[in-house]
C-alpha cells in the first residue's frame, strides 16, 4: 500500500511536471508595454472559391467557411459580373462588377446587399488564379480574392496608459488598457476617440513574436479586421529634436533619425546683424532627462546659445562633453534653446548640429541641423 501511494504520488508529480512546460510554440506575454513598441505586419485577406459551376464558398482566414451560391456572366471582352448569394431567404449577396487589366489582376466594383436592400458599395483591385488578362469561360476551380495593399503599423506604448500609432511626421495618439488573458495571450485596446478604437488580441510564439487579430472599430461600428503577425522591441523613438527660425513653427516634430533629415532649417544672415533660430528638445517618452549637445560655430560666425527657461547663456557648456541636462521632464514636455548666429567675415557659411539623447533609454536620440550662409 505504502509502495502503491509512492508510485501514485510520484506520477502526479510527473504529470504535474509535464503540464507546466510550456509549448515549444508559446511563450508568456510581457507584465507590461510600457517603453515597447509592437510592429503589425498585415497579413492576406479571406477569399472566394468555385467548386463547380453554381456553388463557391468564401474561406475565412479564421478558420471559417461561409458557402454561397453564385451566377456569373462575362459580359464584355474584359469584364464581367458575379453575384454570390450567401442566404437567399435573409436577402443577403455580393454583386461583383469585374474589370481585367492584365494577366489575372484587375479592378472591381463590390455591391453589397442585406434583405435586399443595398447596404454597402466597395472599390478595389483583385487578383485571380487563372493568370489571363481576360475573364474566363467560368470559374470553376478559380479563386478569387481582393487584392490588399498591405500596411504594416507601429504602435508605441509611451507611458503606462498613452501611446501613439507612429509613421514618421505623422502620429496618431491614444490611450491604452493593456491586459494578460492567457498563459500566452494578452489583449490591448487602444483608444484614439471615444467612438474610435481598436481591440487587438496577440498569441505568443516568443517573447517578442506571434500572432495577432486586430479588430477596428469607428463611430462606434466594427469597420475592420486585419491579422498577421507582430513583434515587440524596445522604443527608442523618445527624443525628439525640432528646428525653425520661429517657436510656433518649428520643423522635424515626429521625425527620428541621426542625420538631421527633414530636421534642417536653412537661414541667411545680413553682412552686420544676428540671426535667431530656436531648437526644441522633446520628451515623447515617460518622465525623462535629456541631454542636449551643440556642435561648435566656426571662424565664419559668432554663435551663441541661450536655454530659455530660464534665459541663460549656454554656450560652452552646451558644446562640450554630453553638453546640457534639461532636469527631469515629463511626457511631452519640451525644453527650448535659442541660437543666435552674427557674421564674422564677409562671406562662408556653416553647420550647426543639434543633438538630443535619452538619460534612461539606450540608444534614443535624435539631431536637428541648422545651415547658415552670409548673404
């Protein structure tokens, strides 16, 4: 008996042992998203299949098969219409106007109807299997499907409640609940309006990889579904350097790179007098200190730098070692310097760069540069 309660004992414990290793194709999702981005590559969209010549289903990338029966006409030397019916006591089909441009592509017109009644009219481009730049004699055995312009898309997570979907010069902000629903899934619901929002379900294969289903709603509507795969990495998109000639109109806002492209403001100086371009250093990130460095002037031009809150003149500490601290500063929060440039000889030109670096996250850092010439 006590033999028999060992042996139970221990196969408990084995088995035990045995549930708790995770899948070789699974992974636990981060505690959080804080200071991560999260790429979206967009996969394939569903597709419409002819099995002979009167039945066809749509194949759902989900899983889902929806079956429908259809007419198809070829009614011009490149065009033709199809009309697949899903339900034909709800009133429910797609009337496809078809229009070849070359070897399997072309352009559609979609009708949808709901109780026979149009409810929806879409636009686009299609591709099919048969690889003829002309409609075929029938479907049977085609697929048929959208052709989708894929869109990858990057979320970055920059407090524990904010984030902005990024591309570069343009951000859209929202706030965010993210939440851990699985031994390997997680959900986030990004907020950009009150009646605008999408709800993203992630399965992990890695750390950092999986899988995902985005669903997007507007005013309040489901709109969209897309899926593919994602990935997660550190943001280092946090510091962001800006230029102009005026506070209110500076140049470089959501750009980040190293080289000071579309962050460059050109100016001319008169032969005697000071030229003024203000710079801004940006927090996009959580609560942060930045780092501010200047290159030097040049023989050409006396330059000067000035923080401006307070006013202080700056000038050799900004252009030596790690140049100037800002202090803490909050998400979003900005400090400004003004540059002020003076001819020293009658003609040349110079260089001014910007720098602006992250204290908390590695490899954050963006530049603006200014171009002066004497006129």
């Amino acid at each position: 008996m006590k033999n028999s309660c060992f042996h139970n004992g221990l196969l408990a414990v084995v088995l035990l042992s045995l549930l708790s290793v995770p899948s070789a194709h699974s992974a636990a999702p981060p505690v959080d998203l804080l200071g991560q981005f999260l790429y979206f590559e967009e996969g394939p969209d569903d597709y419409l299949t002819f099995t002979d010549g009167t039945n066809g289903q749509e194949i759902e990338l989900a899983g889902g098969v929806d079956p429908f029966t259809y007419t198809y006409t070829v009614t011009g030397a490149n065009t033709a219409t199809l009309v697949a019916t899903y339900d034909p006591g709800d009133g429910d089909y797609d009337e496809w106007d078809l229009t070849w441009t070359s070897d399997g592509k072309g352009s559609f017109v979609r009708r949808e109807y709901k109780d026979n009644a149009l409810d929806d009219t879409d636009t686009g481009n299609f591709q099919e299997n048969t690889g003829e730049a002309f409609p075929p004699a029938d479907l049977i055995g085609a697929r048929l499907e959208e052709a989708v312009e894929l869109e990858d898309e990057r979320f970055e997570f920059l407090t524990e409640t904010e984030g902005r979907e990024f591309e570069p010069g343009d951000v859209d902000l929202f706030t965010y609940v993210y939440m851990v629903t699985g031994a390997d899934t997680a959900n986030v619901v990004a907020t950009f309006k009150p009646d605008k929002w999408d709800d993203i379900d992630l399965t992990f294969d890695t750390e950092s990889t999986g899988a995902y289903v985005l669903t997007r709603y507007d005013d309040g509507i489901l709109k969209d579904e897309k899926r593919g795969n994602f990935f997660f990495d550190r943001n280092t998109q946090t510091v962001d350097m800006a230029v102009g000639k005026r506070i209110g109109n500076l140049i470089g806002d959501d750009f980040f790179n190293a080289s000071g492209a579309r962050q460059t403001v050109k100016v001319t100086t008169r032969k005697s007098g000071t030229t003024k371009v203000f710079t801004q250093a940006e927090n996009d990130g959580n609560d942060d200190n930045l780092q501010v460095k200047s290159s030097k002037g040049s023989r050409k031009f006396d330059v000067k730098i000035f923080s401006t809150s307070p006013r202080k003149n700056v000038t050799a500490a900004i252009t030596k070692g790690r140049g100037v601290n800002t202090g803490n500063l909050d998400h979003n929060e900005r400090e400004i310097f003004q540059i002020q440039a003076k001819p020293k000889k009658k003609k040349g030109g110079m260089t001014l760069r910007l720098m602006g670096a992250s204290s908390s996250v590695a490899g954050a850092r963006d530049q603006a540069k200014i171009k002066i010439r004497k006129k």
